[in-house]
C-alpha cells in the first residue's frame, strides 16, 4: 500500500538547502550541480523529492550541529591557507591575494592596537578631560 505524499516545509526544504552548500564546500558536488539542485528545490513540493536532491550525498554528521565547533573549524583552515598563501607556500600561490592578505592582516593590527590604546587610556565621553589640551 502507498503511503500519501508529504508536503514538505519551508524549514525542511532549508535544510535541504544547507545540505547542499555544505556538500559544495566540501568539494562533492560541483557548482553547476548545486545550481540545478536549488533550481529543483525551488519547485519541490513532496518530503520525498527533497530526499531525491540529497540521496546522493552522505548522511549528515551529529557535529553538524555542535554550535561554534564548525565554525571555529573553517576560520582555522581559512587562516591556514591565508598564511600558507601569504608565505608562499600554497600549491597554487596568486600574488594579488597575498597582497590583500597582508594589508588585512595590518588593517586588523592597526584596529587592534587602536582598541587597546584606548582601553588603556580611556573611553571619557568628555573627551580630554585629564588633559590640559581643552582647558583654557
């Protein structure tokens, strides 16, 4: 006996979505393929097309979902790779990324000891106020 069709739900089909961006990412489908799949997914109506666009593709892992583990994760391959690139020791180094690799890196340690300087001095809404520069 067939079972009814399912609708399926914005939620599930977003989850779809993200299964395969993450598939993507991980270099198992192509960016054509994951095009053709969301263009699918667009006009999918029923649980079990859903499962069509992803039957192909491992089942998810539980750290999927372990909060900022993942997160952490890519921006340490991300920065690895950044500082591979930058010291020239990538397998495919590109001399415009290196530059803006470096003038990131500097724009970040600019920030940074602009923050400090002023937490170590002061955040005074009064602006000089310890100083003798305001007075007259």
């Amino acid at each position: 006996m067939n079972e009814p069709a399912i609708r399926c739900s914005d939620a599930e089909r977003e989850q779809t979505r993200s299964r395969l961006y993450t598939a993507a990412g991980e270099g198992r489908l192509s960016m054509a393929e994951v095009e053709e799949r969301l263009a699918t997914l667009e006009t999918t109506r029923y649980r079990h097309e859903l499962g069509a666009l992803i039957a192909d593709l491992p089942a998810e892992s539980p750290e999927a979902h372990d909060g900022w583990r993942p997160i952490l994760g890519a921006v340490r391959r991300q920065l690895t790779a950044d500082i591979a690139t930058l010291l020239n020791r990538s397998s495919a180094p590109d001399a415009r990324r290196r530059v803006v690799i470096a003038v990131a890196l500097l724009a970040a340690l600019l920030m940074s000891a602009m923050v400090l300087v002023a937490a170590f001095h002061g955040f005074g809404g009064e602006g000089f106020e310890h100083h003798e520069l305001g007075h007259d």
